[in-house]
C-alpha cells in the first residue's frame, strides 16, 4: 500500500465525518419521508444509472444542487426532491432504494455549494461492496493515486453502521 500525504488522508476523513454527521436524516429521524422505491414510475431507475454512470470515474455531472437556486440539476434529482431526507450547508441527502452495479443504496449525498463531496450509501459491509464492485467494474476503490486527485471514488466504512459501507467521490479544486 502506498504511503499517503497526511493532507489527504485529512481531508478524506474530515469528509467522512462531515458526511456521517450531516447525514442523520436517514437514519430513521426523518418525518413523512418515505424511501424512492426504484420501481416507482416518477424516479426510474434509468434515471438513477444515468446520473452515476460516471460515479467510477467521479465525472458526477449534472448531480448536484445549484448553489444560487437550491434547486436540483439532474433530472434525477428533481424526481426525487420529495426523498430529501437532509440538508445542511453544504450537502443534501436523499434516502434511496436504488442499485449501483448490484449494491443496494440507501442514500445519495450531493453538494449544494462548491463544496465537491458525493456520496453513495450502500447497504453492505465495506468487504462485500469492494469485492461486489470489483467483480462488476474491475475496481476495488480503495485510496489510491487517483482518489486523492478527485479523479476517482474511495470506499469506506459507513462510520455510523459498520454493516454498511459509502463510496465517496470528493473532488479537488
């Protein structure tokens, strides 16, 4: 394993933690807020696999909340503005029940300010997410060269479930 610059490592923590503590809408705190069931017809799940078609590569695109509007830019996102389960200064969460290349995903965290941190939660322990998305995408998202440039997601343990994981794509300016 390479050795990583504490700066990153730092940062990739704080948004860990940032990410856990801004999150607590979905961890049965919210009110008359049920999950987007992916059969629903207005949020397809066509809708969710195109806006994080570019999640491995953390090419989010239009996935994220405009900064002066507050409004969503993706057509997915404005399908499901009723799942809003958090906002905080700079993020909002959905609570989904969607699937990323097989995983279950709980929640979907993006920025509502210039602050670049998307997030998708899944269901799994962090061991079955990595060997799930190896075996689909040949990857492992475990830090590396690439999740430090914002050029690609990283894999960690939820640190509120330890029987769940989150993929974190958090871009550099």
């Amino acid at each position: 394993m390479p050795h990583l610059p504490a700066t990153h490592v730092n940062s990739m923590l704080a948004a860990v933690v940032f990410l856990s503590t801004a999150l607590f809408g979905c961890n049965g705190n919210q009110v008359d807020n049920a999950t987007v069931d992916a059969s629903d017809a207005t949020t397809p799940s066509l809708l969710f696999e195109q806006a994080t078609q570019g999640f491995p590569t953390c090419d989010m695109g239009d996935l994220f909340i405009d900064e002066y509007t507050q409004t969503p830019s993706s057509s997915y996102l404005q399908a499901i503005e009723n799942y809003r389960c958090d906002t905080s200064d700079t993020l909002v969460t959905y609570c989904i029940d969607e699937q990323f290349q097989g995983l279950a995903v709980t929640r979907l965290a993006v920025p509502r300010t210039t602050f670049p941190v998307f997030a998708l939660y899944f269901a799994a322990d962090l061991e079955v997410a990595r060997s799930t998305l190896m075996a689909k995408l040949g990857k492992d998202f475990r830090e590396s060269p690439t999740s430090q440039l914002g050029a690609a997601p990283e894999l960690v343990q939820d640190p509120d479930d330890a029987s769940a994981s989150v993929l974190i794509c958090t871009k550099i300016d």
